[in-house]
C-alpha cells in the first residue's frame, strides 16, 4: 500500500532518492493508470498527487461535483506501483487562501483554444503545478497528451522558469472505440459515447490525409465531424508547440466538442507533406 502523505513534512519524511511524479484530480481510470506505469520506471519513488484544484475551475464549473473515488484511486495506485499518494488539503496547497498572492501567468499561449474557452484555467493549472513541483521536487513529471495544451504549457514553464523538472508526455488512452479516456466520459450516454466516437475518427481521418497538406486534413475531419452531427468549438492545426503550422513535417491536430454535455477534447500527431 503505498504512504498517505497529507503535509508537506510528511511527503518529505515519505520520498527517497530520485523522484516521479504524477499529478492528478484522482477519479482515476486507465489513462491514469497508463501514466504511473510509465513514470514508474523513470525514478526510485513514484508519488502520485490527488488533488481536486479550485483554482483551474471557473465560477461556472461546479467544482463540489467533481468526482471523488479516494479508495479506488488508491487501490489504482498500489497496483501501478506508487510508492506514495500525496492529498494535500486545500490550506495545505493554498496557505494564503484561494486568492493567495502569488499566481502564474500562463501567457499568450494560455490565452487561446482552452484558455479561450476557459480564462482562469490555465493559471489555476500552472499554479498549482508550481507548488507541486515545489513540494514534491521531481525529477520527472509525467503528464498525458490528452489535454495538449496543458502539456505544452507546463513543459514551457518548466523550462521558462529554470524549474529542473523533465516534463514527460505519454500517449492518450483510448477506449475500445477510439474514444480518449477521460474522467468527463461519465457524464455520456451510450448513444452520446457513440457518437463521441467520431471525434478520435476525426483525428485519424484527418492524420490519415497529411500528405495532401494541411488543408486536406482539416477537410478530412471536419467531414467524419459533421457525419455524426458533431459541430467543434474548434478543429485546429497547428506546429507540435501550438504554434503556426508548417506546411510540411510534424503537426498537431486538435479538436474540442460538445457531445451532450460534457466538452472532450482530443488530439493527435501529424505529418504534412509526402
Ligand atoms: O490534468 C489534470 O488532472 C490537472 O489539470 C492537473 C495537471 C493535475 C493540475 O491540477
């Protein structure tokens, strides 16, 4: 069973030599899983950090519904090998109160696609990351490619502010569907969850046509998207950082859309070009 670490001074007391780490809200399922499993080899502590953060929720989103499996997630995490689960409290993350005085700019980067969407989120993100790399002091930090901006927003603050941390992406996982597993798919019905299908079709159709050019693609997708009556708050293209896209070599190519209530995104690699 791995050590519950509730405080700072108990997380100290719990972690030896190198360090991994994997952050997480808990409500874990097997993209979460997958995560730990792949952190686990990377150092000699593997802690897994469950924290249900206020800040990345906007007024709107009902941060009292969001899921709380403390006792699966824990189970979750002894049989992926964690050495410690951290749970801090609010006070514990927050000493100075949810307004606290110091927050982190996520920049021009964190202003578009979710952060259109969602203008506090990312700050809320970056700060909390912050403090758990600070509390924490990984070497590694392991995140999933799922949520892409997040990903490439916490690699440049690692890398902006001299963190230290290696921020590792590993690979969506996707139900048998295509589907990318995500703690929002609880909120679909079956026939939702059928139809939320085509938004991975999307992505493949779309990764599929990358030698006719970027155009091609976003066509492909757009036409998977609209057969199933799926309207995107955005399908996008872009250069692997979310910068411009190239016309040839790697690109990205994401896609946020409502089914039913719940927003998914998703997103996958492409190359243009022959
Ligand atoms: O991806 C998540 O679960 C959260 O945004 C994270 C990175 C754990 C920060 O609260």
């Amino acid at each position: 069973m791995p050590t519950i670490a509730r405080t700072a001074a108990e997380l100290r007391a719990a972690t030896v030599g190198s360090v991994a780490l994997v952050p997480t809200m808990g409500a874990l399922h097997d993209g979460h899983v997958s995560l730990m499993e792949q952190a686990r080899p990377l150092a000699k502590t593997l802690v897994v950090s469950i924290f249900v953060n206020p800040t990345q929720f906007a007024p709107g989103e009902d941060l009292d519904a969001y899921p709380r499996t403390f006792e699966a997630d824990l189970a979750r995490c002894e049989a992926a090998g964690a050495d410690v689960v951290f749970a801090p409290s609010v006070a514990e993350m927050y000493p100075a109160g949810l307004d606290g005085a110091i927050t982190l700019d996520p920049g021009p980067l964190g202003a578009v696609l979710e952060g259109a969407e969602r203008p506090t989120r990312f700050r809320g993100v970056l700060t909390v990351v912050a403090k758990l790399f600070g509390l924490v002091r990984p070497n590694v930090a392991v995140f999933g490619e799922k949520d892409y901006q997040q990903l490439a927003l916490i690699r440049l603050m690692s890398r902006e502010l001299r963190l230290g941390v290696e921020v590792v992406g590993c690979p969506t996982v996707r139900e048998a569907s295509g589907l990318a597993m995500s703690s929002r798919n609880q909120y679909l019905s079956d026939s939702e969850r059928e139809r939320a299908a085509a938004i991975s079709a999307a992505l493949r159709s779309g990764a599929d046509a990358g030698a006719g050019g970027a155009d091609a693609v976003l066509t492909a997708a757009a036409k998977i998207l609209a057969d199933a009556g799926i309207d995107p708050d955005y399908l996008v293209l872009t250069s692997p950082d979310l910068g411009p896209v190239q016309p040839t070599g790697e690109a990205r190519l994401l896609i946020a859309a409502r089914v039913g209530k719940p927003r998914l995104l998703d997103n996958i690699s492409v190359t243009l070009g022959a």
